[in-house]
C-alpha cells in the first residue's frame, strides 16, 4: 500500500482517536454539572423547608398552601417549588445509578436517561480535553483503530478495483 495512504490513515486515526475520547469527557463534564443542579436544588429546597417551617408548615403542607392559592402568582411559586422537588430526586436518583454503573455504562446512561437541560448546557459549555481515565484511553484507542483501519481497508478496496489486471507471462 502506498506510502502516503499510510500517513493519512495514521494522521486521521489519531483525530478519531481524539474525537472518540470525548464521549467521557462529555459524560465527566455531565456529571460535574449534574452534582452542581443537584446541590443547588438542595440549597433552595432547604431555604424553601426552613421558610415553612417557620411558619409551623411541613413541605407538603406549604407547597399545598401555595398551590391552593387563589393568586395566581402564589399558586405559580407553589408549582415551582413541587416541580424542584420532584426534579432534585429524578436527578439524584439518575446519578446514583450512574455513579454505580461501569465506565461505558455511564456514557449510554447519559444518552438514554439524561436531564434534557443539564446536557444542554454542558453542550454549550463542553470544552474538549484528552480524558486519561481508563474508559478515556480505551475509547481513544477503539476511535484510532476504527478509523485508521478502515482508511486502509477502504483504500484496499479502491486499489483493487482500480488495479490493471496483469497479462499473464507465457513460458
């Protein structure tokens, strides 16, 4: 195989390589940010608990309060703070799960089950980076393999379709 073809192969291989090892660094950056959602719901929570219980009022009893409220505004703010609640345990329990699931695991977990708004904005703030984790480094090489060996067998192919057939030496 020639030469050139060669150097291509290896040269777009390690950018598949690169490209690939951002699949756990998307899920590593997930799920810092996800910790994030998750202790800043519970700040807000706890501020919401202790408002209430103030007020002599258990949680349930003062997001019944708010959401009973003839005011709009007020029964709104009760919807709010229900709404939190019920995310901060879908979130919890999404990254227990995660956090007990393998590396690989991880990343389907975060495609299949993952907060729709956490991914977006990991999206929008991803920086890439060469992840050196175990599941980093395997997905590096797995990306450099697939693409480095299929540039060669697609040009394998394409020099033997375009390969003159040679006359046959008579003795």
């Amino acid at each position: 195989m020639s030469r050139i073809v060669r150097i291509i192969a290896f040269g777009l291989g390690l950018l598949g390589g690169v490209a690939a090892s951002q699949g756990p660094e998307y899920a590593q950056q997930y799920r810092q940010r996800l910790g994030g959602a998750i202790d800043e719901l519970k700040r807000v929570i706890a501020q919401f608990d202790a408002d209430a219980q103030a007020n002599g009022e258990t949680q349930d009893s003062a997001i019944a309060r708010l959401r009973s409220n003839p005011d709009t505004l007020v029964s709104r703010q009760g919807a709010a703070v229900q709404a939190n609640v019920e995310r901060l345990e879908r979130l919890q329990s999404h990254r227990e799960v995660m956090m007990q699931a393998g590396p690989f695991a991880r990343i389907a977990l975060m495609v299949r089950e993952g907060d729709g708004d956490v991914m977006e904005a990991t999206y929008r703030d991803f920086e890439p980076a060469m992840p050196v984790t175990e599941e980093g480094v395997i997905s590096t090489v797995i990306g450099f393999i697939v693409v480095w060996g299929g540039i060669l067998l697609i040009a394998g192919f394409l020099r033997s379709l375009f390969r003159r057939p040679r006359q046959q030496v008579r003795a």
